[in-house]
C-alpha cells in the first residue's frame, strides 16, 4: 500500500466516524447501564472488555515490530504509550470493574472488535510504514510538549475517575450513585472528558494522521455516551446537581 491510498482510506474511516456519530445520537450504545434486550445473544460484560479491547494491543504492537521501517527511539516512547493504555483497559481495568452478573450484546463486542482492529492497523501502519522521522529534536518541538501536556492532563483526568466511579459502586447497594468532588463537579463524565484529552494529546505529540483519526473517533464514540449518561443520571436522581454539564465544563 502506497502513502496516497493510506490517507485516502483514512479519510473515509474519519467520514464513517462521523456517521456514526450522527447515528449513536439517536440509538445510544446498548452496553452498560444502557444495555436493553433486543440486539441478540448476550455475553458477560468482562468477557465483552477483554475481547473488544485485547485486539488492539495485539495488532498495534504487531504491526509495529513487524513494518518495514525500523522504530526510531521517538517512536518507541510512542509504542510505550500505546501499549500501557490497552494493556491497562484489556487485562487490568476489566477485573477491576463491579461486573457480576452483568452483560453485554455480542453484537457490540463485534463492533468493538472491529473498530479496535482499523483503528489498531491504521495507527500501527503509520509508524511502521508511513512515518515522518522522529529525531530526538521533535521532543523539544512545541507540538510535542503541548500534547504531552494534554495527554498527561488526560490520562491523570481519567485514571482518577475512573477509580472513584469503580469505588463508588462498591459502597453502593444498587451500583449506582451521584458522583460527586473533583471534575465531577463540573461534568457527568469525567472518565469520558480525559479519555478525549488524552487521545487529542496523542494526536498532537505524533502529528500524525493516524492518532487524528483516533482522537475523532475517541469523541464520535464518547460525546454521545457521555450525554445518554447525562441523561440517565438527571431521571434517575431528582437531586442531580443541575448546573452540572455532561462532557466539556460550562459548555455541554
């Protein structure tokens, strides 16, 4: 594959994330506290995490080693990266999670699976195949530091929601409750705002068109799950704090 037809197929994958953006707008994700009958054979919702996210760490690392182009010492802090975060939501965060009894629409794990296969082969190309060359000067490069920045901001963002929602439902009898200090105060879904920061930051620390394209469909997946969660907290807590947003602080 050449670099003209690389970038041309990862246009239209951006253009099908949008359209899947239009659509989960109106028919919300039926997996967690969303999940309803109706959409086939149901697995165990940690069964569901590991095989919709393992693919990725798989393929990624894969494509990395194996691409014809030699990984720079830049690119390698990039595949370190990569790796900590899905080896973390493939094989850590899923036994961490409040699951038991729990499931999930096969079918959503086969979407899963096959947005995490693209996204993985898109991403693991671009630096084995199709890279810019990363000298040790693109770490004093504005575009590096700034998304470092983000990126660090992100994961810190997303990490400690994701602990305090995890040791929230362990104190609660229905698995649910209001959420509340930190960027809580501000927004439903903190986990879901740093995973976004986090995937931006990548985006801008590679400038490449790869993690662009993930960082789009990291929002075209989340917003719309962000305000479905919005939505269920506000009609299942009458005391739900009103100035609260959904996703971006004082905005939405």
């Amino acid at each position: 594959m050449n670099e003209t037809l690389f970038l041309r197929l990862l246009f239209g994958w951006i253009l099908f994330g949008f359209l899947i953006f239009i659509v989960l707008l109106f028919v919300p994700a039926p997996y967690g506290r969303h999940t309803r009958k109706g959409w086939g054979y149901m697995i165990p919702n940690r069964l569901g995490w590991v095989l919709m996210e393992l693919p990725s760490l798989i393929l990624f690392t894969t494509l990395f080693l194996v691409g014809p182009d030699k990984p720079q010492a830049v690119t390698w802090m990039f595949f370190l990266i990569w790796v900590a975060h899905y080896t973390n939501r493939s094989l850590i965060y899923p036994f961490r999670t409040r699951t038991r009894g729990k499931q999930m629409p096969l079918m959503i794990a086969i979407f899963a699976i096959f947005f995490n296969l693209v996204n993985a082969s898109f991403n693991g190309a671009y630096f084995s195949w199709f890279s810019r060359e990363y000298t040790l000067d693109w770490l004093y490069d504005l575009r590096f530091i700034l998304g470092a920045l983000l990126f660090i901001t992100g994961v810190v963002i997303n990490t400690r929601s994701d602990n305090y929602l995890l040791h929230l439902r362990k104190r609660s009898t229905n698995g649910y409750q209001i959420p509340r200090g930190g960027m809580f105060r501000y927004i439903s879904c903190p986990n879901f705002f740093g995973e976004i920061l986090e995937w931006t930051g990548f985006a801008i620390m590679t400038w490449s068109p790869a993690a662009l394209a993930f960082a789009l469909w990291t929002f075209f997946n989340l917003a719309p799950r962000a305000m479905e969660h919005h939505k269920w907290y506000k009609n299942k807590f009458a005391d739900y704090p009103e100035n609260r947003k959904a996703l971006v602080p004082f905005l939405f």
